[in-house]
C-alpha cells in the first residue's frame, strides 16, 4: 500500500474491486502476448478441453496488477486528504508462486483481494523495504482463479542514510569521479 | 478422442528433459512500454520519461508485467504453439533482474527443465520450463519456471 513501510499491517486484506473480461479484450491481450489458440480463437477454442475460449493467466494477472495500483492511488489520495504525505512504492523484485486455479471465460467477473504477509529491511537497497504481498483472485461463482505470492518495495520513512554513504552520494555529484562510482556499483 | 487443433503437434511424449528453445528476439519500443503501463501498470515510472529517472529504474522501462509477457509470446511462437499445449498452471521464483529500458531488444533460451504424467488426469502430462531472458548486453532481465500441461498420445504409463 501507498504507506509509509514502518505503517503497512500484516495479514489486512485489502479489497481490490472486480473486473469483468470481454471476449475482445480477451483476445487483444493474447493477440499481443499469449496467441495460443484458446486464448485467440472462439471457434477453435471450442476443441480445446475447455470448451471455448478463455483469457491467458498473464491478463488476468496483469489485471490484478492493475487492480493493486488503482488502490495504492486511492490510498495517496486518502492520506493526502487527511493531510498526511503519502509514502512510496517502487517496482518489484519478483514473484515467489503463482497458481492458476480456474479458467476465465468472457463475461466472468474477477474479484481481487490483497494481503501484507510479512515485510523486512532491503538489504540490497538502502532506505528500502520490501513487502511480501498474497494477492487472490475469485470469480462470480466463488471459484478461486489464481494465487500468487508477490514481493514489492516500498520506501522507509524513518530511515537514516549512515555517514559514509551520504559522502559517496556527494561523490557521485562531481563530474568525472561520479561516474567511476557508479561504473563500480 | 483426439483433438483436430493439436492432432499433428508434438506431444508428451515427444519432449525431452534438457531440451533448449530458442526465443529469438524482441525490441521494446516506448510506444509499447506507454501503451501496457495505461493499461495495466501506469505508475509514473513505466509512463513518464521524467519521473522514471529519478526512480528506482533510472529511466523509463516496461512493466516486469510486460516484459513477462513478451517472454511468453516468443515461447509460444517458437514452442508452444507448436506442441499441443492445454494451458499454463502457473510458475514459480520469477525474478525481474534488470529493467528492460526502450530500445532494449530481448531474447533468450527456455529450458525444458522436468517432465512428468499428471496424478489426477492420465491424458496430461506437465512439462516444466526454465526462462533466462536477457537483453542486448547478454545481461540476465527475466528468469523464471513455468509449468504448462500437454496433452499426452496415450493416456497410460507403458508398462
């Protein structure tokens, strides 16, 4: 979440909101990064074992991604509203699982959800943390679609840069010795 | 009963532990990187030139989301458009090594790393794949395992 890091809750489930899939748009995204058959072709799609055409998992992973960044949005707006400074998110490292569980076919409508299952100091990137996120996604028939466990960074607000690092930081601002200094690291 | 769309493709039993596909190459255009992030990531720094150098990216780079995706994309033209593949079950330790910035072309290898007969549906098999793809500088940018069911020639184990 939009948080500072020191502020996330573990183990909060955060509501996403839903999204409903169309068969073109289906067939759009597969067109672009998933052209297999099932994903592409309604009527050949009926051949497949799933009776007809459904969307790949990367869509309806892309749109639970989408759907996570719809509500770190909306709570930078909320604390912005109650005059607090949001905090800040950054890109991902990686994806530790993903499990896709039932099929998506056009007209179903996904419900996503977000839980914080653990967080700790990057050690790699100062002023850093990361969050370890379970993201689920279930359909209008309570069936559950994917299960992923997602890892994200977010930005430390208390966090105090050691001396010796503020000096490289200052380094790095002199023309030629910055860039010896950042060919290193 | 056999399926007309995929009677002709590779099946099963016809991959091998070990074996390597080659991807061969895409080129990630700004336009495409804009055009994904509107969609399905649009945090400044996949979106604005100016706000993904300060980030932590250094520069305007594609949604590890897409950069997934293109990956998946050369598999399935090189591979398993090619095999009567039945779906994805999902994958495991994606790693976003390095941002893919514009103008980065990116390629690489999967490795066909196990194979193995479905427990509870005889007539699948589930081939389990390494990605390791890299960029122009042969830098790693995306590693991966993904597990995708096929459909087998015989739905029993020969004995």
């Amino acid at each position: 979440m939009t948080r500072w890091f020191e502020d996330i809750t573990i183990d909060e489930d955060f509501p996403l909101g839903s999204h409903t899939f169309s068969a073109e748009e289906i067939i759009r995204f597969a067109t672009l990064y998933d052209p297999q058959y099932f994903h592409v072709d309604p009527e050949l799609a009926k051949q497949s074992h799933f009776g007809g055409l459904i969307a790949s998992g990367w869509h309806t992973v892309s749109v639970g991604h989408r759907k996570m960044v719809d509500a770190l949005f909306a709570e930078e707006d909320r604390l912005r509203g109650l005059g607090q400074e949001p905090g800040v998110s950054g890109p991902s490292p990686g994806v530790n699982s993903m499990e896709f569980k039932a099929p998506v076919r056009p007209g179903d409508t996904v419900t996503y959800t977000l839980t914080v299952t653990g967080k700790r100091a990057s050690n790699s990137i100062p002023g850093w943390g990361l969050l370890f996120n379970r993201l689920v996604a279930i359909n209008q028939h309570g069936e559950m679609v994917y299960k992923s466990d997602l890892v994200g960074f977010s930005k430390l607000r208390d966090y105090q840069m050691p001396a010796k690092l503020r000096v490289l930081l200052a380094l790095t601002k002199v023309p030629v010795l910055g860039k010896l200094i950042s060919r290193r690291s | 009963m056999t399926n007309p769309v995929t009677h002709d493709r590779r099946h099963f039993e016809d991959l091998a532990v070990g074996e390597v596909i080659d991807l061969g190459h895409t080129t990630v255009s700004k336009d495409m990187i804009i055009t994904f992030a509107r969609e399905f990531d649009p945090f400044p720094f996949h979106l604005d030139e100016e706000a993904a150098k300060t980030s932590l990216l250094g520069g305007l780079a594609s949604s590890g989301w897409q950069t997934g995706g293109l990956s998946l994309k050369m598999l399935v033209d090189s591979f398993l458009s090619k095999i009567a593949s039945c779906g994805g079950l999902g994958f495991n330790d994606l790693k976003w090594k390095t941002p893919v910035m514009v103008g980065d072309t990116i390629g690489g290898t999967v490795t066909i790393a196990e194979l193995r007969r479905s427990s509870s549906h005889p007539q699948w098999g589930i081939v389990t794949m390494d990605f390791d793809v890299r960029n122009q500088k042969d830098k790693p940018v995306m590693t991966m395992r993904l597990a995708n069911l096929v459909e087998c020639r015989q739905a029993e184990v020969p004995a």
